[in-house]
C-alpha cells in the first residue's frame, strides 16, 4: 500500500497588519539610548516629577557647585519619594518625605561638582526605572 504524504502547502502566511509590526518596534525600541540632559539655571530650581515608575527629567545639568532647591511634585497614583545620593549610591545627600499623589515638596542641598543619583526611595521603585542623574559642572 502506497504511502500518502499531503504536499506542502504553498499559500503564504496571513499578512500582518502594519500597526502591529509598528507597536513591536516601538516596544523594542523603548528605553533604547540614554535621555538628553536637561539644562538648569543657576537661579531656577530644579523641577523633578514623579510617577510609575520614572523621574521627569531623568537626567539634569547644573553650571556650578553651591546650594540648589529641587522642586519635586508627585504626577503619579501612588506614593514617591525623593532621594538624591552620591554616583556609586552609597552616600545620601538629601532625602524628601513621602509624597501622596498630586503632593509636592522644596529640598535644598549643597552640590559640589560630580555626578549625583536620583531615584525614588519607595521600596523597588528604583530597579523598576524610577532613577535617574544630576551633573553639577
């Protein structure tokens, strides 16, 4: 008794829509590169949002060391809270109180010239993207 294998099938795979090889790009491709740096003034305050789970802006520069105010207002749904800390995170420079959301707060600290970490000090919010850097030149 012969043997009957069905042939290969030749129609092409069902075409996919191009808002969704758009959407997997887009996926893909977040995060990719590090955010432009924001320029502060030496007379304004350094303004910093926080929401789930990311630092508005997430990398700021100051022209000179000295006394500098940051203004940190909660955009989010959930409590924050500012931390600003030494580059290798091993110093704290200043510390904000918890912010319920649509809270905001003044911190003023001394910066020498360096580089600084932001980030949020709620429990994990940090290793989920909540962190960020200050540059004093």
């Amino acid at each position: 008794m012969p043997l009957h294998l069905p042939a290969p099938s030749l129609a092409r795979p069902p075409a996919r829509p191009l808002a969704i090889v758009l959407a997997v790009v887009a996926l893909l491709c977040a995060g990719c590169g590090s955010p432009a740096a924001v320029d502060v003034a030496e007379t304004e305050p350094v303004a910093v949002a926080m929401s789930e789970f990311r630092l508005t802006p997430q990398s700021v520069r100051l022209q000179g060391e000295g006394e500098r105010t940051f203004e940190i207002r909660n955009e989010g749904t959930m409590v924050h809270r500012f931390e600003l800390r030494s580059e290798d995170g091993t110093r704290r420079l200043a510390l904000g109180e918890p912010l319920r959301p649509g809270e905001s707060q003044e911190l003023t600290v001394r910066l020498p010239r360096g580089t600084f970490l932001m980030r949020c000090a709620q429990e994990r919010h940090n290793t989920l993207g909540e962190h960020g850097t200050v540059t004093v030149l």
